[in-house]
C-alpha cells in the first residue's frame, strides 16, 4: 500500500485479532489489499502470506485468531526469493 507500518486503533475491551486487523486494513485500502490478502474464489487468505506479532510467525500460535495486545506489531511477509 505503499506504507512501510500502519497504527490502528481499537477500543478498550474490544478483542482484536491478526484477523480483525486484516478485516480493519481491507476496509481503508479496499479492493487491491484484498485482492493480494485474501483469495477471489475462496476467500480465505492466501497461503504466500505469512504474518507475524512482534516478530514471531503466528502460526507457532493462534493462526489468524492470535489475539492481540496494546503495542503489538503485526507484520505482513510476502514471499521472498533469491540465490
């Protein structure tokens, strides 16, 4: 989106997610962050992606539903290549 990072805020006692995130970043940045995030045909996020809280693969915790704190920071990682 042209961002290097991004500070969403949410209210108190509110339950935030990587996955609520997503849905927050998808609203403001509209159809092209959707259409690199989630797939067209199943809607699910796609499986290049990976995504990372505070430098840890979310994966190793919740997935998408990993639950966020105050101060978090969520990094979206496209695939890298090289050699």
């Amino acid at each position: 989106m042209g961002k290097r990072d991004e500070t969403l805020e949410f209210e108190d006692g509110q339950t935030v997610t990587v996955k609520r995130v997503l849905h927050v970043l998808a609203q403001r940045y509209g159809l092209r962050f959707a259409e690199y995030v989630y797939d067209s045909q199943s809607g699910r996020v796609r499986g290049f992606l990976q995504f990372f809280v505070n430098g840890r693969n979310v994966e190793a915790a919740e997935g998408l539903e990993t639950q966020l704190a105050d101060g978090d920071v969520v990094a979206i990682v496209p695939p890298v290549g090289g050699g």
